[in-house]
C-alpha cells in the first residue's frame, strides 16, 4: 500500500511524537518496516518535549504527521499549529486519541478532559475546507508502561500500530477516514 501524499516541491518527510516507547515507538518501527526507503523520524521526549518550545514540533515539509505524544493540553495546540501552517497543502494529520474523552471510563480526571479538547479540535478541523485532513484514533487501554498498572484488559501495541498504520493507508486525496475507534471488546 502507498500510504504517502503526492510530492509537491519539497522533499516529503515523516513524523511521528513520542516514539522513545510504547505506541510511538511501535509506530515507527511499523512505517519503517513497510516503507523502508521513506523518511519517518521520531520527535521523542524528553529531548523534544511537547510541552516546550511547541514551535520546534510544528513543520511543513511532510506527508503524514503523527501526533502521538500526550503531555497536558500539547496535543491539541501542535494540531492547531500543524493545522495552520500546512491547512493549504495535501498531507495529514493523523491524531492519537483516547476512548476517555467518550467519558467511558467512569471517572473523571485531567486526562479525558484533555482528550475530549483533542477531539473536539479535530472534529472542528474536519469541517473547515482544507487540503489537509485531519484523522483522530481514540484507542482504548494499550499495553504500555503508562497503563501497566491498571488491571483491566489491554490491547496489544504492535496490532494497534499495524491497525493505525492501515487506517493510515486507506486515506487518499478523494476519501479518508476522519474518526476512528479501536478499543477492547472486554473492556466494559
């Protein structure tokens, strides 16, 4: 599968936030493997911190754009930033979202609050005329070292990362995902 947008005048590049581990890390080792040749790099904490200097994460020489990494309410402001710079070129922007900003997880905290500000950002950016899309992933419990504490059911991070890389590959200029949800059937 060709997952990458058509070349425009600048060389097309690829990034990914928070691939030092977990998701991230899956992630790129899952674009690497299938596009050995394409350039997909890794903007990791804490040498780039999302919650610092947000200018340095926002780029516009790219094809896909991952925002994978969570730290507070960065999220959403990169995707505003990202959206802003490139809104008038093909490319995408693919947002790593959470099932906790469905409210689904029976508690209240600064997390889902801040997962339903992401998603409300990019059910926002969908509707303004664009040649960038935006798609969000809202995944439910993943088995990373952030959740290993929980006892509940978790899905397996290499699977996830095929299944968004999937995702991924079915977005073309004409037609693409805008929201997508992938959660653990047990996980009530």
């Amino acid at each position: 599968m060709d997952i990458r947008v058509p070349n425009q005048e600048l060389e097309m590049k690829n990034y990914i936030t928070g691939t030092s581990r977990g998701l991230g890390r899956a992630l790129l080792g899952t674009f690497q493997s299938k596009h050995p040749y394409e350039e997909f790099e890794g903007l990791d904490r804490p040498w780039n911190d999302l919650s610092k200097d947000l200018d340095r994460f926002v780029k516009n020489d790219f094809g896909i754009y991952i925002i994978n990494a969570h730290y507070e309410w960065a999220q959403t402001e990169l995707l505003y930033k990202l959206f802003e710079a490139n809104q008038n070129r093909e490319c995408q922007i693919v947002v790593i979202g959470s099932v906790s900003a469905d409210g689904d997880r029976k508690a209240i905290n600064k997390y889902a609050i801040q997962k339903k500000a992401l998603d409300a950002a990019c059910t926002q950016l969908q509707l303004v005329k664009s040649d960038c899309f935006i798609t969000q992933i809202k995944l439910g419990r993943i088995n990373t070292d952030m959740v290993k504490h929980i006892d509940a059911p978790k899905m397996d991070v290499r699977n996830i990362a095929r299944m968004i890389y999937d995702v991924i590959a079915m977005n073309h200029k004409n037609h693409y995902v805008k929201s997508i949800t992938i959660d653990n059937k047990d996980d009530q």
